[in-house]
C-alpha cells in the first residue's frame, strides 16, 4: 500500500493488550488505570484476522505486536503460531519488558517468532525501580538472557531519555548492549497531546517523511499516526476498510493526540 505522500506502508503495530506487569512513570499513571468502561479488547481470532488480511490483502511485510506487555496477554505464544506461517510476512517481532521471557522465550520462539525488543531504561537497579514504580532490574536482565539462548535475535533495546543518549542511564544501558553485542536505540520522551516527538536515535521512528506504519489498538482502532486522533475501528468498518481508510488518511506529519495513550498504542 502507498498513501497520498507515495509512502511504502508496509509495517503493522499490533496490540495485544493494555494491560501491563510494570508501571513505567512515561507509560501508565501512577493511580493506576481505570479499565472499567473501557471496550473489550480483541480476541486472539480478531488479532490474528487482523494480520491476515494486512499480511495477505494489503501487502504488509512486517508486524510487530505490542501491547501494554505483550507477553501479559493469555494465549500469546498460540497466536504467534498462527500468524508466523502467514504467506507474505518476512518479519514477525515483538516488543516487550522481558520479565516473561524466560518462561515463554522459547515457546515464542518454537511458534515462529523472529526476535524481540526490549525496554531498558537503566542499568541501576534503584533507578530502574523507580522509573518502572515496581521492577526488579534483574529480572529483566534474565530475560534477555533467556530470549538471546532462544534465539530471538538480533534483541534491540529501546531506552527512553529525558533529552540525550549522554544522560547516566542512557549511558549505563549503552555500556551494557556494548557488553552484550545488543544495538540500543533512545527515544526521546514524547508528549502526545502536546505534538511533542523526536526521532529516535539510532532506529527510523519519528522520522515522519519515511514513516511506513499502522498501529491497531487492543480495541480494534487502526491509527495512521501517534500524534493524530484519527482512527479507523475495525470492528465498525471492517479490517479491510478500516486499514485502508487509515492509509488513506495518513498525515503528512503528526500534529498532536488528545485521546492517545502510550499504553493502548504500543508506542
């Protein structure tokens, strides 16, 4: 697919959930959420059409599933087996915190997952505490471990920074993928309601010009972008129209998102 700026769209950001085993302060309000009112989430079913249709309709080549944390989601490691042998998908990867991971790396790993990235926003252990409000560093650090024996590779950190990869935590967690053989990539804090975004250093994400993605919600909204409230609900339009619409409609660059969250979009 290529929207109206001649844009290869090419990438789908699936969310499985917007449930999450951390409280990251950049992610998830310290009070908690209130999921009450919210509309139920997708099933596996819908989550695996979803990709079906983008993967062998619409020409997507690559989906990443998201969440929340991913790894939360019951019935995690069945969908990515029915969405690995999708004819047309080159690359199958996820994002996640890693507490999971080894528990469930080499079953995701079995079921056809490629590789995953994952959240690292310091190296010490008291700081990590604090910027996730309940992590134990240590357990993600298994958990890279795990998916690396799995052979989730090649395993990307994403370490969010306040303004400079030069920050001590940045730095911390740049000298450990310099150990380990990982490749880091620092994203800028963002604020979406605001329109405040920055390119990722290291990786192509904020860089709107050669922007090739969707993002489904775990409640079956399409987004064209981040930083819009354009939406396009699969469950109303159907996944065929609703992904279409959403290209259709991309922006040229995004402007900002009054209703977004971070934890509903996968970032």
């Amino acid at each position: 697919m290529r929207d109206k700026y001649q844009r290869d769209i090419k990438y789908l950001r699936l969310s499985v959930t917007d449930r999450c085993n951390l409280r990251c302060v950049y992610c998830r309000p310290e009070e908690g959420l209130d999921l009450s009112n919210t509309r139920p989430i997708l099933t596996i079913e819908e989550l695996f059409e979803i990709a079906r249709v983008a993967v062998t309709e619409l020409g997507i080549t690559k989906v990443r599933l998201t969440g929340g944390e991913p790894t939360y989601r019951r019935g995690i490691v069945e969908l990515v087996r029915m969405l690995s042998p999708l004819p047309g998908l080159q690359d199958l990867a996820m994002t996640t915190n890693a507490v999971m991971m080894p528990k469930l790396a080499a079953d995701l790993k079995s079921a056809g997952l490629h590789r995953v990235n994952v959240s690292l926003d310091s190296l010490d252990p008291e700081s990590f505490r604090r910027m996730t409000r309940n992590g134990r560093l240590e357990d993600v650090l298994a958990g890279i471990d795990a998916a690396l024996a799995a052979g989730l590779t090649p395993v990307k950190l994403n370490c969010v920074i306040n303004e400079s990869p030069s920050e001590p935590d940045a730095l911390s967690v740049q000298n450990y993928a310099d150990k380990m053989g990982l490749q880091v990539r620092f994203i800028r804090r963002m604020d979406m309601a605001r329109g405040e975004f920055w390119q990722v250093v290291g990786g192509t994400g904020g860089k709107c010009s050669e922007c090739g993605r969707l993002r489904v919600t775990s409640t079956g909204d399409v987004l064209p972008c981040l930083f819009s409230d354009l939406s396009y609900n699969v469950r109303v339009l159907g996944i065929k129209e609703a992904l279409q619409k959403a290209v259709g409609n991309k922006p040229e660059s995004g402007k900002s998102s009054k209703k977004n969250r971070f934890y509903t979009v996968g970032g």
